[in-house]
C-alpha cells in the first residue's frame, strides 16, 4: 500500500463503518431512508424472492410513514407486480416483513447483490 493510501485510510478510520454498512444486509427501512422522499416510486422485492427463484417479481413502494422519532419504525404501502404485471387489481397494500426479511432493489443485477446463492 502507498504512503497516500495508508494516510488516508487512517485519517479516514471513522468514515470506514459507512462504507460496511452500504454492503450489508438491509432491512425494507434501512434500505428506503436513503432515497429522497424516502424511497417512493422505488421498486423492491425480498431477498427470502430471490432463495426461491423469483427473479421478475417486485412492489413498487407508493406510500411511507416512519415515526417521527426514528427511521426504523413505520409503516409502507405499495403495489404488487408478479411476472412484470399488476397483481391485486392495483390496490395498494400495505408492506408485510419489511422489519423480518433483507430488502433489495430491483431489477436484480447479479447474485453478488443479492447476497445469496440461487439454487437452480
């Protein structure tokens, strides 16, 4: 490692947990209070979808509530789409296991992202 490249990562030691944490396994909350309007218009799907083989298969986050005090708490609303089509006749439905399982965002780019591997 260079002499610029240890300086830097010493004087950078506490921003290095910001760059673990970008890597790990989030939450539906932790994933969503990092886009503006905290995740609106965002489309997302489970990772337990990607274990099974659903790889077209999404919700499209339409409506958040967090609670004032914390951005780990609340509620959020969104459409279902199976096979790239509109499931539910397009009522919206609130989020289930967004605090259970690990969320990620879609389209899937590859199994690195996904932080599993697909059994095929």
């Amino acid at each position: 490692m260079s002499q610029i490249a240890r300086k830097l990562v010493r004087e950078s030691a506490a921003t290095l947990p910001i760059v673990e944490q970008a890597s790990k396994k989030k939450t539906l909350p932790e994933l969503l209070n990092v886009f503006p309007r905290y995740g609106v218009g965002q489309k997302v799907l489970p990772n337990k979808w990607i274990h099974k083989g659903f790889r077209n298969h999404y919700i499209q986050v339409t409506r958040v509530r967090f609670r004032k005090d914390s951005l780990r708490i609340g509620k959020a609303w969104g459409h279902k789409y199976w096979n790239g089509k509109l499931v539910d006749d397009g009522k919206e439905k609130q989020i289930r296991g967004w605090y259970k399982w690990y969320w990620l965002r879609w389209p899937i780019k590859d199994e690195r992202e996904a932080h599993c591997r697909v059994w095929s």
